[in-house]
C-alpha cells in the first residue's frame, strides 16, 4: 500500500518515518479511494496516543502523492524477526501478546478496528523491546463509510477473521483472532491458516481447524481459544491480558530458606522491620544470649547479693571511707567514759581484732551470710572479770586518774 522512507525533520531537528502512497496511474475512481483511504489511516492513527501504536505527526498532501509522517521505530518488524532468528520461545510470545493486547485495547477505546494485524505490521523496538502496532491503512473508523475498490481483497487472508471473509458484521473480536493468528505465527514460524493457494487458504479460515505451534501448557489453550470461528466466544482484552500476564512475568521458584538466627529448614523468615523490631526476632529465633559480666549473679539461681571480696581490696587505703559489708564502729554510739571506753575496746580473747577500713572478710562457703547489726548484751563473767581487774589496776588514785598520768 505504499513505501516507508526515514527521513529527517529539519524544523524540529529530530529523525522521523515518512510513508508515502502513490496515487498515480489509476482511473479516477480509484485514485480518490486511495486518498480517501490514506487520510483515513493518518486520521485513525492520530487519534490514538499510546506507547504500543505508532504516532502520526503530519501528512502532507502533493498532488499525485500523499505522505504521512510518523514517529520512526528504531527496530524491526516481527516478521523480519522470524525470518532470521527463527520462532519465538512461550515467554517472549506472551510479552508480545501483551503489547498488542495493549495497543488494541486503545484503539478499539477510539472506536477504530485496525483490520489488519500480523507481522509484518508489529515492530519490536531496539533495546526497550517496546511492542509497536503500525500500518492503519485499511482500518474501519466507528460511523464512516465503507472503501472497497473494485477487484481487490483488502487485508491478508492468513490472519484475517472468518467473518469478515464471509461478509458477516465485524468488530473488535475480529482484531482479536488476527492477534491470535500472529501469535501463532511467532511460535510456529507460519500462520496457522497458511496453505500454497489464497483460495485455500481462504477455505481453511472458514472450515479448517487452526495448526498450533507443538507447544505445551496454558498457551496452547489461550491461542485455541482466541481462534474460535464464533466470535461471541472468544475471549475479551481483559480475559486475555489476564491469561497472558503469568506467562509473560512468572513468579520467581521458591527456594528454601534458612533464618539468619537459625531455625528450621525450609521455614520463610519474617519481614524485616525496623532494626529494634529484627533483632528482637533474631533473640527470638534462637541468636546467642549475652555474657554475664563479672560481679553478676547467674539468672538460673538467683541468690540475695553479698560483698564481694575483691571489692574490699581497693578500700585498704581509704580508711576514712566506711564500708559496705556491716561490721563493728570503732567508735562508741554512747557518751564516751573511762569504764566504757575500755569496756568497748576489749574483745573477746578468742577472735582477732578488726583492722580499721576494713571489712570482715567472710569464711568460703557455698552462701556466706551477712554479719548481724551489734546490739548491747550482757557481758559474759569472763569478759567483766578481766574488766574489773583492769579497772582496778589502773584506777589507784581517789581522784579517778590513771596511774599513767599521777
């Protein structure tokens, strides 16, 4: 239907596709439907802005010559593609399922049935891969008349719909079986209708059951269904985008997986959450418990606390600092006298005298006991014996004075 040229715009400085179609040649009658039909392809076109649909810029009308300027699709064409890399694999056929499903669900949105899908009009963009449906040459826009042309049958037998051979009413499930009929070809390297002659081929849309690629799993069934001669029941955009959406993007395979902080194989570990909340779980599931620190009673026995020993040793010079550990005052809690003073500095004979600023050391045992507060007792007659005798020693003058100091 006309030549694709690249082409540079000079005024906007940017790289473009310019199609042209030639009117020349033909009677008048044929002449006006070719410029009719290309106006209409540049006007369906441009209603339409969407990654996955080519764009139209402009059209520019010379007479005997008619050019439309699109965005230019740096890549190539689906049919290229098979002819020399061969068919496509199921997951790159369901991404490209995927573009187109995109593609006509706008413009079908627009009210416009493109007619005219296979793969010499899909481009597959470098790089991005991006999916781009082209060519609306013979595209039917909702409310506008009919363009036949005498002799010529409009369209490619291979992909088009049964009804539109027979001549039955036509609409949006008939792009829908020319997508099937693509996506068949990607796979299968062939239209599943193609035979060595139009007219069998023809025969083959009608009556034939469709050749599918020897593939197996869900798209095998998603194909059958898209080419089902009753267009009532084939499925819609969204049914298929729906079927199509696994097969394109699958789920990663689950593998098993271990805690960091142990546990059991194969369990999923829990979400990390903030660094208070994951440690708290690696605590939970099992992470090392902390040291004890030195000093420290141990949790399995809980025990009241007692004076360390080793605590004492750095108080030995500090003899105006009072320890910890109860033990004896040096110095009475009473008014001091004569008697009293040395009723208190006497000790019972059998335990040795305390030194001062320290603490009693207790005897090693499994629980020492902490010593008990002293409280006034009745001296024992040993201990007010020997008091008396010194008492009476010491006291010889009737003035109360020590013999030391008469």
């Amino acid at each position: 239907m006309g030549r694709v040229w690249r082409a540079a715009d000079e005024i906007l400085d940017r790289q473009v596709a310019v199609k042209e179609m030639r009117i020349d040649g033909l009677d008048a009658e044929d002449a006006r439907t070719r410029r009719e039909r290309t106006l209409r392809e540049a006007r369906a076109t441009a209603r339409i802005d969407h990654p996955n649909v080519v764009r139209v810029y402009d059209v520019v009308d010379e007479g005997e010559r008619l050019w439309i300027v699109m965005e230019l699709v740096v890549g190539r064409s689906l049919e290229r593609i098979m002819a020399e890399e061969g068919p496509l694999g199921p997951l790159e056929t369901a991404l490209l399922g995927l573009g187109l499903v995109e593609a006509l669900r706008q413009v079908h949105d627009r009210g416009v049935l493109h007619r005219d899908i296979k793969p010499g009009n899909v481009l597959v963009e470098n790089g991005a891969r991006r999916i781009v449906l082209t060519d609306f040459g013979i595209a039917a826009i909702q409310d506008a008349k009919a363009l036949t042309m005498v002799g010529m049958l409009v369209g490619s037998p291979d992909y088009m719909a049964p009804e539109r051979i027979s001549g039955r009413p036509q609409g949006p499930p008939s792009d829908v079986w020319s997508l099937g009929a693509t996506l068949c070809a990607a796979m299968g390297g062939h239209s599943p209708f193609s035979r060595d002659t139009t007219l069998a081929t023809l025969h083959a849309v009608l009556y034939e059951e469709p050749e599918l690629p020897a593939t197996e799993g869900p798209l095998r069934d998603i194909l059958a269904a898209l080419l089902e001669k009753d267009p009532t029941v084939r499925p819609g955009l969204e049914e298929l985008e729906t079927s199509l959406r696994p097969l394109a993007h699958p789920a990663p395979p689950t593998m098993p997986t271990v805690p960091v902080g142990g546990g059991e194989a194969g369990t999923v570990p829990q979400e990390a959450g903030p660094a208070g909340e994951l440690a708290g779980r690696r605590d939970e599931q099992g992470a090392p418990e902390p040291q004890q620190t030195p000093g420290q009673a141990p949790e399995p026995t809980p025990e009241p606390e007692a004076p360390d020993v080793q605590d004492a040793t750095p108080l030995l010079p500090q003899a105006s600092q009072a320890p910890q550990a109860p033990q004896e005052s040096p110095t009475p809690p009473t008014p001091s006298s004569a008697n009293t003073r040395h009723l208190r500095t006497v000790r019972d004979p059998r335990k040795p005298a305390p030194r001062p600023g320290l603490a009693p050391v207790p005897p090693p045992g499994p629980d020492p006991a902490p010593a008990p507060e002293p409280t006034p007792q009745p001296a024992s007659a040993s201990t007010e014996a020997a008091s008396e005798l010194r008492s009476e020693s010491r006291s010889e003058t009737p003035s109360g004075n020590s013999a030391g100091t008469a």
